[in-house]
C-alpha cells in the first residue's frame, strides 16, 4: 500500500460507508497521515474484521496530522440521491479537517471539486493508498456505533448486526413492522415482487 498519491505532506484520504444500506445516514471520512506514520493492518475497512477495525480506529486518530467525519441523513439521502450524498459527505469531512489539504485523493470514480484543491478519483483506492484505507475505517466504525444507538430505538430490525444493509433479516422486519424515520424512502427497500405501501 503506498503513501501517497502525490508524494505531497498534506494530501489528504476520503472514503464513506453505508452507500448501499437501506437504512440510516451515509457517512464519510477525511484523513491526512503523516509521513512517518505506518501501520501494516491498514486496509480496506471491508477486508477487515470489526475487531481490527477498533483496533485501528485509536491509532489513526491519536497519529492523523487531521481526520473527520461527516454524516448525511436519510432525509437528504431521499432529496438528492445516494451519489450526491456520499460526494456531500466527504465534502463535509474535508471542510472539516483543521488543515487545508494539498491534494485530495478519493476512492471511486466520481468527485466534485473541493475549493481549488487538486484532487484524482481512485476505484479501489481503500486499497492501495493508506489515507484512503484510514478514512474507510474511521467512516465505517463511526456508522457502525450510530447504527448500534439508534437500534436500541427500534431493535427489531437488529441494526446492531446488519448496520442497515439489505440482508434477509432486515428485509423480514420491513416487510412485518413498516419503515422507520431511518429507512431511506428512495431505495427499493423490498424485492419488487413484495410492495411496501409508503
């Protein structure tokens, strides 16, 4: 996994979590690492196990030159769609962070520009760039610990575990009890050959 992008002290890493979830916000990371900073578990948070990842999630908070992170709810998810969501997310993260990046680097292939700041789109960047890899973490372990509040409002639909992704379980539990105020309105929330009435 390499360094940097652009070999520049100051470029900064942003990946989210819970794109494809059906329910609850998406949410994004934004993490500038230093250049003496190594960590050999850094991954793709996909690839790693949940207790890696809380593992991992201290280490790159207490080394980060910066990190942050950004939510957007359901509500906006539903305004103005799961890609533009995400892209605002990570947005808001950068924004966020306490340094100007010099260069963003981004995993997907679609971005809007942030400010003047040069950045490049990355597919699997989670990967293969260690700023990336650690926004991927720190984005999914903050969605994972919001997912598990907001289940003890509504624990049928076992959040805990499925973190609002479209497994059998959770799609059981829309199709007995309804939706929530967490489920995201725009997205086939049951296999066609279910309705769901909204």
């Amino acid at each position: 996994m390499e360094k940097y992008y652009q070999h520049l002290v100051g470029e900064a890493g942003t990946d989210e979590a819970g794109r494809g979830c059906l329910a609850g916000p998406v949410t994004a990371a934004a993490v500038i690492l230093p250049k003496d900073f190594h960590e050999p578990l850094l991954n793709d948070s996909k690839l790693l196990s949940h207790n890696k990842r809380e593992h991992l999630k201290p280490l790159i908070e207490a080394n980060a030159l910066s990190y942050a992170v950004s939510f957007v709810d359901q509500t906006t998810i539903d305004k103005i769609n799961i890609l533009n969501a995400s892209i605002m997310a990570m947005l808001q993260a950068i924004e966020a962070l306490k340094e100007q990046p010099t260069f963003i680097i981004v995993d997907g292939n679609q971005f809007k520009a942030y400010k003047n700041v040069p950045h490049a789109c990355i597919v699997k960047g989670d990967r293969k760039y260690e700023s990336i890899a650690a926004a991927s973490i720190l984005a999914k372990t903050y969605r994972d610990s919001y997912m598990e509040r907001i289940h003890e409002e509504y624990p049928v639909y076992n959040w805990r575990k499925n973190k609002g992704y479209p497994t059998k379980e959770h799609r059981e539990a829309i199709l007995k009890y309804g939706i929530t105020k967490y489920h995201r309105k725009s997205f086939r929330l049951l296999p066609e050959q279910l309705e769901l009435e909204l």
